[in-house]
C-alpha cells in the first residue's frame, strides 16, 4: 500500500527544494577535475564537463567569471554552488576557476601571456618611471605577510620622512585578486593621489602566486593611472602582475629598495664630496707654492747671471789694470828710463831689478 | 615656515653640490676657499642630521576590499 506521508511535489517545488537543501548543505563547494568539452556560447557563456577518474559533472559559468585562461586537458579547481537545472540537470554554477598543478599553472601563465602581450600591455613603451624620492606611496598587501614585514622595515631602515598608505588585502586565494583590483581603484580614485602603488607578497607555491597571474588584476595594474611598482615571490618567480607593473622589483624587499634612497649611502656620499674638497684645495695651494718657488728661482738665476756680468767685467779690468802695472812691464825686460834725453845729460835707466846712472851721449831721430 | 627659512634635504643637497662645484670652477679662489669648505661641511652635517632625523608615517588606511 502506498505511504502517503511520503512528500508529493511539482516538478518545479521539488527542483527548488532540491536547489535549497544543496544550498544549505553545500553553499559552496571547490570541486577539482580535469577540463573536457571546454566551449564559449554567444560569447558569454561558458560550459565544461569537470572530470576524474571517479566521474563528470557540468559546469556553467559566464565569461566575465572566468579570469584565468582554461582549455581541455587542464586540471583546474572550481569554486562553485552546486545546482539542478529546470530541465534536471545538475551542474556546478561556477564563480572561480583558477588551474590546479603546476602544468596547469604554467599552461594557462603562458595563454594569458601570449594574450596580454599581444595587446600590448606588456610593452616597454607603456612603462613610466617611478619618483626617485617619492613622499607618499600606497603599499597594498597582506599586513600579517612576513614580505610586508620585510618591506617596511627596510624602508624605515633607508629613509624617512614618506607618507605609507597601507590597503591590506589578502595575497593568496580566490578572493586576492578581486581584493587587489579593489584596493588598486581605491588608491586610484583618491583626492590626494599616491606617487606610487607597490603590491607587494611574499614567496609561496605556483598555487599561492596564482592571484597575480588572473586576468583583471593584471589590467587593473596595467591601467592604473598612477605608476605602479610589483614584488610578488622570489628572484625567480615571475607573474603576470609583475610584467604589467611599470616597475618590477624581485621581492618585497627588492621592492623597498627601489621605492627609497639608502640614507645612510647619501650620508656617504656627502661625506665623499666633502672629502674631495681638500685634495682639490691641497692642489691648488701646491701649485700656488710651486709658482712662486718658480720666481723666486727665476730671480735668484737673474741675480746670479748679473753678478757673473759685473764679476767678469771686474775680472777684465783686474787683468787690464794688472798689465798696465810698471813692474810687470820691468819684468818682461823692459827698462824705464827718467831723466832729460839731450845729449851730455844723465839718465837714470831702472830694470826689474838694478838701477843704473848713464850719459846720453848722441840722440838721433830713428 | 617659507622653504627658504626651513630648506627639504633636496635643497641642501643641492646647494652642497653647488657648493662642491665651485672648488672645480673657474670662480675658485684660494682666499675663499676656507668659507666655503666651513659653509659645505655645516650643510653636510645639517643633511646627515635630518636624514638621520625622519621617520616614516605608515598607516593602514583600509583594511577591507571584499566589496566592490
């Protein structure tokens, strides 16, 4: 006999009550699979199966939803509500997709990739430069990170005197992205504008990094009016954001030091500038000295030379007078003779060394 | 305070540069030169000071983005 206690719906009320017991037991679920039948319908919808070895199921969602590139083959994880459809079929509505593994990962990195890139919004010509001692700058980030701890100490340890507007944000999982767009257009429409926006995460798997590789963040970055400066991972990791970003810095403390001069490294150098100072002047009191040895020198040689002038000069006339002495003339066997030279009258004829009385007995002319 | 009467750290540094320069220019004279090391090595320490002196102001202005 048939039970009639037992509970007789419409088709519709028992689709609904279905959809409301789902809801209430799963308001949300992350299912993971593998993409199959991937497909795009009048450029809004879009449907796949999601399978593994245990089974398939149908999944629906809208192209504005889908921020990460997906295709057949990809493992990806949705984030979905479970539902049955007026015509009974169950499915997940999709809100988040986003790939799962590293394959995956990779996979949909490059798609976007070449994507964006052919947009251009890589593009160098894009880039702007950032202030070189900004005053106030927009740190979005997780506030708990240990890559923003990182940030702002060294920041504090270079420099001084710069206003940081924080937007904490979460930096990993489904809601990072949509978290980071808002905080970039928060930053954006700002009476009082930052000079520069730095987003900032630490290291963390391909899965942890993947916010920065969704497709309206990395617009977002690319269209911010104001310069934007990225650190998201380690050296090697490199994201979407990043490539987007004006100014790509390795990591969060990377990030620092491009945002800020080192402080202690001016001090250094001013140090250094007023040190070459003294040199320069030493220099120029040096040559100073050098120029006026360089007279001096130059005086004492004139002196030198006129006195060699006067010395040779007096030695002639030394010389001269020195021959005209009667003596030395005696010597060379010449005699001088004194007296009246008349015939009959006495001279007196002196040598070098006798003197003799004589007669002058004739005189004539030669 | 006008910037004249309280001059930025830029401002010092760039009358320490111009200062500096003088020592390489065709100005330079040995009987000022001592002035104007004097004067360079007060505006390094006054630079070093206020360098040494400034501290960041870091708020988190908002803590919530879940919302568009």
């Amino acid at each position: 006999m048939e039970n009639t206690n037992n509970l007789r719906l419409g088709v519709g009320d028992f689709i609904a009550l279905t959809n409301q017991t789902l809801e209430y037991a799963y308001p949300t679920v992350e299912v993971e699979g593998e993409v199959a039948s991937f497909k795009v319908n009048q450029g809004k919808y879009v449907f796949f199966d999601l399978k593994d070895e245990g089974g398939s199921v149908g999944c629906f969602m809208t192209v504005w939803q889908l921020r990460v590139p997906i295709e057949d083959g990809m493992k990806v994880i949705v984030t979905a509500t479970p539902k049955l459809t007026q015509w009974g079929k169950f499915s997940l509505t999709v809100r988040v997709v986003r790939p799962s593994g590293e394959g995956s990962l990779k996979k949909s990195f490059e798609l976007l990739r070449a994507k964006l890139e052919k947009e251009g919004l890589f593009a160098n010509e894009r880039k702007r430069p950032l202030p070189t001692v900004p005053k106030h700058v927009a740190d979005i980030s997780s506030t708990q990170a240990a890559g923003y701890a990182d940030f702002i100490k060294i920041i504090n340890d270079r420099w001084g005197g710069l206003q940081v507007d924080v937007g904490h944000v979460q930096v990993q999982g489904a809601d990072a992205p949509d978290q980071i767009v808002q905080a970039l257009k928060y930053f954006n429409s700002q009476e009082n504008l930052p000079e520069v926006i730095v987003i900032i995460r630490g290291g963390g798997s391909a899965d942890d990094l993947s916010a920065f590789n969704d497709e309206l963040l990395v617009r977002e970055i690319a269209a911010s009016r104001i310069p934007t400066l990225v650190g998201v991972g380690h050296e090697v990791d490199i994201s979407l954001a990043d490539m987007a970003a004006d100014v790509r810095a390795a990591t969060p403390s990377n990030a620092a030091q491009i945002l800020v001069p080192d402080k202690q490294e001016i001090i250094r150098q001013v140090q250094r500038q007023l040190g070459s100072v003294l040199p320069r002047v030493e220099r120029v009191v040096a040559e100073e000295q050098a120029g006026v040895k360089r007279q001096l020198e130059h005086a004492f040689e004139r002196i030198d030379s006129r006195y060699e002038q006067y010395f040779d000069g007096f030695s002639s006339l030394r010389r001269v007078i020195r021959e005209l002495d009667p003596s030395k003339v005696l010597q060379r066997g010449y005699a001088l003779i004194r007296g009246t030279i008349a015939e009959g009258s006495v001279i007196e004829i002196e040598k070098q060394d006798i003197l003799i009385t004589a007669e002058v007995r004739h005189v004539s002319k030669k | 305070m006008s910037a004249k009467n309280n001059p930025s750290i830029a401002e010092k540094t760039a009358k320490l540069n111009e200062l500096i320069a003088w020592f390489d220019s065709d100005e330079f004279e040995l009987e000022k030169a001592l002035d104007r090391y004097s004067e360079a090595e007060k505006l390094a320490k006054e630079i070093e000071q206020d360098l040494l002196a400034l501290k960041n102001n870091i708020q988190v202005v908002k803590d919530r983005f879940s919302e568009a």
